[in-house]
C-alpha cells in the first residue's frame, strides 16, 4: 500500500486538475450561449439567400451557373472540411474524422481522387497525417468565425471547380442538434443538390421570372457564391456551437471524475493512516508487555 505521504500528493494533484477543468467547464458554458446566438443569427440569412438562390433556378435564365451542373463522370472530389482548432472536447472531431474517412474511402474506390480545404487545426492536422492534397485551409478561426478570413480558402476550391478541375465539392462539419447531442455531417456543396433548392411552395409549381440588371451572369454569379459562402460560414458556426457544448460536457464529466477519484484516495487514506496507527498502538502494548 502506498504511503500516506505519495497518496496526499496524489488527492493534492487531482484536487489542482478538478480546478482546471471546472474552470474550463465555466468557459465553454459562457462561449456556449454566445456560438449558439451566433449561429441562430445566421441561420435567416443563409434561408433567404436559399429562397431567392432556389427562385433563380427555376426561372430557367438564359445563363446557366456551372454550381448548377452535374457532371456525369466524377474524376476528383474537393471536400471542405471543418474542425476545431483545439481539443478537449470530447469526440467531436474524432467522430467526424471517422465518417469522413470512411467516406473518403468511397471516393478512392469509385476512382475519384480527393483534395481538401481544412477550416480548424485538427482536421488540417488530419489531412496532413494521411497524405490528401490540401489546395487552401484557415487557423486558427477562433471562438467567433470571421467570413473575410474563409472567403480566400473557400474561393480556392470553388476557382477550381469552376475551372473543371474539380468535379463534386462536399462539405463535412459537425451541425449542433442541442447540448448534449451533435451529429457529424457530410453533405454535397457543389453542384448545389435539388434538395437545397426547394422552396415551400416549389410543389405548386410557380412561375419565376427576373429582370436582369446588369446582366444574367453577374447577377447569378454573385448571388451563388455569396450562397455558397453563406452555407460555408453557416457550418462554421455551427461546429463552433457544438465544440463548445462538448467541451462543456467533457469538463464536467471530468470534474465529476476527478472527485471520485479524491473519495476513493481519502478512504484509501484513511485506511493507510488506520493501520499505521493499529501498528504503533500494537507496538506499544507489545514494549509494555514485554518490560
């Protein structure tokens, strides 16, 4: 059994960490609210700019957006790939490193070679262990996403797209579901799918029709790639919301951890300082017994 003396230092040392991760479990919970309010501020942007973006389609323009074309056969896939920059959270980033792996794998396996922009330390870390191409990435992004910082990287990929070298632009991130759950989450970016372009009333089948001013193709080419961005930064905030959140759960459950380890430490303790107390006593009854 240890002394009594080492395991002092031992509840010492796990009493100090208890500390630290409290602390940090109060940090995360306020950054928490704030990510959250961030990212439910963003969310009647990215559905109007989704709105008119999915009117625009069905008004069938004499100019056709190549974020519209679907490209029969996929040579090589550009994923952006959205991670935090520091760890503590739990599996966030684990988990979402995962499925994209897996996915990645599909890729490979169809024949489509696979490139990256790496939005967080973590993922571009990732990328970097495994040998895929990183053509552009962003770090540190902070605890509040700045849209000036991820225009640059995000235009590298969609440059390329638009220039053919790039056939499907997938986005992977993790979307916060509510502060005990979030869910990793790879969806396609580019050609922008159907599904993203139904609106409410699309069933009825309205007719849409714009006038141009100045002409078709700067219109919608503004318009999509400021959509585009708009889902880029959506799911920025998003993960940011969701490392918060689990960081906050990892830090409670650490603390909570902690102090069951300084319970069971004191009651083994206690059962040192009782026997070494036994002993003497016992040893002193001898002496006397003795003499």
């Amino acid at each position: 059994m240890a002394g009594s003396k080492e395991i002092r230092t031992k509840i010492k040392s796990v009493r100090n960490t208890q500390k630290i991760t409290k602390a940090m479990e109060m940090v995360a919970a306020s950054k928490m609210r704030k990510a959250q309010d961030r990212m439910k501020a963003a969310r009647p942007y990215g559905e109007k700019i989704r709105n008119v973006a999915a009117h625009m389609a069905h008004a069938h323009p004499e100019y056709t957006h190549p974020f519209l074309v679907r490209r029969a056969n996929v040579r090589k896939v550009g994923v952006v790939v959205v991670t935090s920059d520091k760890g503590l959270c739990g599996g966030l980033n684990t988990n979402l490193l995962r499925a994209l792996t897996s996915q990645m794998k599909a890729w490979e396996a169809n024949g489509a070679k696979v490139c990256a922009t790496a939005l967080g330390n973590k993922g571009l870390g990732f990328l970097h262990r495994i040998n895929v191409e990183v053509v552009s990435h962003a770090t540190p992004l902070g605890d509040q996403p700045h849209m000036e910082r991820l225009i640059g990287p995000i235009k590298v990929m969609l440059d390329q797209y638009a220039a053919g070298e790039i056939d499907e632009v997938h986005l992977a991130y993790t979307r916060f579901i509510n502060t005990m759950k979030q869910e990793p989450v790879i969806e396609q970016l580019l050609p922008l799918p159907q599904e993203r372009l139904q609106t409410s009333n699309a069933a009825q089948g309205p007719s849409w029709d714009y006038i141009y001013e100045p002409e078709p193709q700067s219109v919608v080419d503004q318009l999509l790639t400021r959509y585009v961005e708009a889902l880029v930064y959506q799911s920025v905030a998003e993960n940011i919301a969701s490392e918060q959140s689990a960081r906050m759960v990892a830090m409670k459950a650490a603390s909570d951890n902690a102090g069951s380890v300084i319970d069971e430490l004191q009651l083994i303790y206690n059962k040192s300082r009782q026997a070494a107390i036994t002993k003497e006593l016992s040893e002193i009854v001898g002496g006397a017994a003795a003499v």
